[in-house]
C-alpha cells in the first residue's frame, strides 16, 4: 500500500474526512439497522428509520436530488421515518412507518410505480393507496404486500413477471392474479416469487434456467406452483436463480448453476439449467436464520451469526478473503456477528452486524462499498459514517 493510501486509510478510520472526497466534514457515526444492496449502488436505514443511499447514482438511485456517485451514505431527500428499504438494479423503494411506499431512481419501465416512466432523483409516494407492509425491488420491476397479504407489482413485464396474466408494462400498483395470501415475496431478475400463508411456494415470470422451480423451462404469466412438498418460510428470486429456507431452516436453490450459485457442488455447462426443483445447499445443513440470493452467488446468515456465500466470487462478493468461486457453501471471512447479509444484483454485498455496524465487500468501483480507498475487497470492509 502506498504511504498516500495509508494516509487516507488512517484519516478514514478517525473520521475526519468524508469518503466522496468533498468537503462536507467529518463523518457522524450511525447505527444502523438494516441495508439493501443493488446493482452498484447500496441503501440503509438507521435506528431512527432515516434513509440513507451511497454508490452509483447516474439514474438518481441515491434519493438525494442529484445524479451525483457518493463513496459515502446520504441522507435521501425527503424527511419520513421509513420501516424498509429494497434497492433493485438502479432504483430503490422504501415503506415508512405508516404503510405508505416511496420510490426513486430508474423509472424507464414504470417500476417507481408513479404512473409515469420519468426517472426520478428523489423520493415519489407510488401512486396507488395502499397499506404497504413488505417492498422488493427487482431488476426493473417492483412488488409490494399489502397489511391484506394482496401481492402487487408494476414496472417491466415482459417476462410476465408482475403476474398479472400479460406482458404489458405496469405504470402503477397491479394486483398478482390468484387469489393467493402471501406472506412474503421477492422480485428477481426477470422472475418474482412469493410464499403464501400455509407455506406453499409459487413463482412466476422468466424460467429459462429453471428459476421458478416448476419442473419445467416454461414461463408463467400467473404464479406457478414450485414443484416440492417442502413447506418454506422466505424466498429470494435472484438474477437467474432463486434460493429459499423451510421451515427446518435448511437452505435450498434452483435456476442457473454456471458460477455454482446454487451450492450443490459443481457448475452447469453455459446456458444449461442448474435445477428445475429445490435442491439442498451443499455443505450447509440446517440453522439458517435469512437468505438472499444475488446475480451468480448467494450470501446466507445462519443463528451463531456467522455468514456462508457460495458462487462467483471474482471480485471478491462471496467474502471468503479470495478472489475466487466455491460451489458449495463456505463460511466467510467474519468481522462482528451478522443480523443479516443482502447480496446485490451485480457484484457486491453488504450486512448489518448485532452492533449496528454495516460492512461490505466485493467490487466497489462507484463508491457502493461506502469506503473510497477500495475499488474491491474480498473481506468485510466497515462503512465509516455518514457524511455531513
């Protein structure tokens, strides 16, 4: 390391400069209580459920009015106390405290769900009056979960992956068809699924690679039930893959396998799907407290708070202290005891520790690691503050 980045490094750790490189002053430590990572750009809440964002803002994912990149989190602008936050490719969406939903960010596809397609660098109220109790945000489209266990979703539907019967492109809020009471639901890649409240799985949108875990390739404009007697407690839709728990806690993945996103120990000849039904992680067993899958890996938090990522590991996301994949299950290079791990639609991950900390790793090019000194980092690194 050169003495100018020790310099830097050491000014870091003491706080006395901001990590955007401007001169916005010391950074104010924060205690966090939750963060959500997207495609190069990553968002958080603190204990107060102030929001913040940090990363690549081109298309105004950070919230705070601008289109500016921050190495360093900011406050988003508009002054609510938010319950949750899910940021998807390059937009991101949070539920306040009351049940009402905010979104910025890329809306080329509707997926702000304001009723236009005009990207927004703050926050906008989605135009539906909805009590919102549960938000994920996909790569282009958005689905929520009313205090009515009702699934919506708006944004790109090409795929069918809003659910609605068609492909047409959703500009605001639309009812999943069904008539299915979910309990929680993740938006992917081109594919979303959802969980209902006796613990039967259904996906629906692309299936290319087996994603929806039907059996088959065949895609579903409806939710599709996954073929498995397994009763499951959450669910995360990926790039091309999806991973969920039961309710044993054991962890298990279906859809592509090029990179050994799935954890079953060895990788699928390209273009091939890895699985088309659930298949159990390998190395793994039970004790899984949260899972989340990713673009070619995926990240899991088990009860001793330790984290275990499997996958394409090339820049550093899965954790482990090498630049290297692993196809099945590893435990990851550990600083502080993990609440929860969220993994990121390019090449990153982040996680909230049981001290309120946030520390991410993988590739940080546009600041998404929240620390400037690092363009890519194979172990945690700890986001310093807030900037002022």
């Amino acid at each position: 390391m050169s003495m100018r980045a020790i310099a830097v490094a050491a000014l870091l750790a003491a706080g006395l400069i901001a990590c955007d490189g401007d001169a916005t002053g010391p950074l104010r430590p924060v205690a966090f209580a939750s963060v959500s990572v997207g495609a190069r750009h990553t968002c958080a809440l603190d204990r107060d459920g102030l929001a913040y964002c940090w990363g690549f803002a081109e298309a105004g994912e950070l919230g705070d009015g601008t289109f500016q990149n921050s190495f360093a989190p900011r406050r988003i602008g508009v002054d609510v106390a938010f319950a949750d936050v899910s940021a998807g490719l390059r937009h991101t969406c949070a539920r306040t405290e009351g049940d009402d939903l905010w979104c910025w960010g890329w809306n080329a596809f509707g997926q702000l769900g304001n009723g236009t397609t005009i990207t927004q660098g703050a926050p906008v109220p989605v135009a539906e009056n909805l009590r919102i109790r549960q938000v994920t945000s996909g790569w282009m489209h958005t689905c929520a979960l009313t205090a009515a266990n009702d699934a919506f979703c708006w944004g790109a539907n090409g795929q069918g992956q809003l659910g609605d019967g068609t492909v047409n492109t959703r500009e605001t809020p639309n009812r999943v068809v069904g008539n299915i009471d979910f309990v929680q639901i993740s938006a992917g890649g081109f594919h979303t699924c959802g969980i209902s409240t006796d613990g039967v799985l259904y996906c629906w949108g692309l299936n290319n690679q087996g994603q929806l875990g039907t059996g088959t390739l065949a895609n579903a404009m409806v939710p599709r039930r996954v073929q498995t007697e397994l009763s499951f407690r959450y669910v995360s839709a990926g790039y091309t893959h999806t991973c969920g728990l039961d309710v044993a806690n054991v962890a298990y993945c279906w859809g592509s396998n090029g990179a050994g996103e799935l954890g079953v120990g060895f990788v699928t000849p390209p273009g091939e799907p890895g699985g088309t039904t659930p298949t159990p992680v390998a190395n793994a067993g039970p004790g899984f407290v949260e899972l989340d899958a990713g673009f070619e890996f995926s990240c899991g938090t088990r009860t001793d708070g330790r984290g275990w990522c499997w996958g394409n590991g090339l820049d550093g996301q899965l954790r482990t202290g090498a630049f290297m994949s692993w196809h099945v299950a590893q435990p990851v290079a550990n600083v502080g005891d993990f609440e929860a791990i969220n993994v990121g639609t390019a090449a990153h991950a982040c996680g909230v520790t049981r001290s309120s900390a946030i520390m991410c790793w993988g590739r940080g090019d546009a600041g998404q690691l929240g620390v400037p000194a690092v363009r890519a980092s194979a172990a945690p690194v700890r986001v310093p503050g807030v900037a002022r």
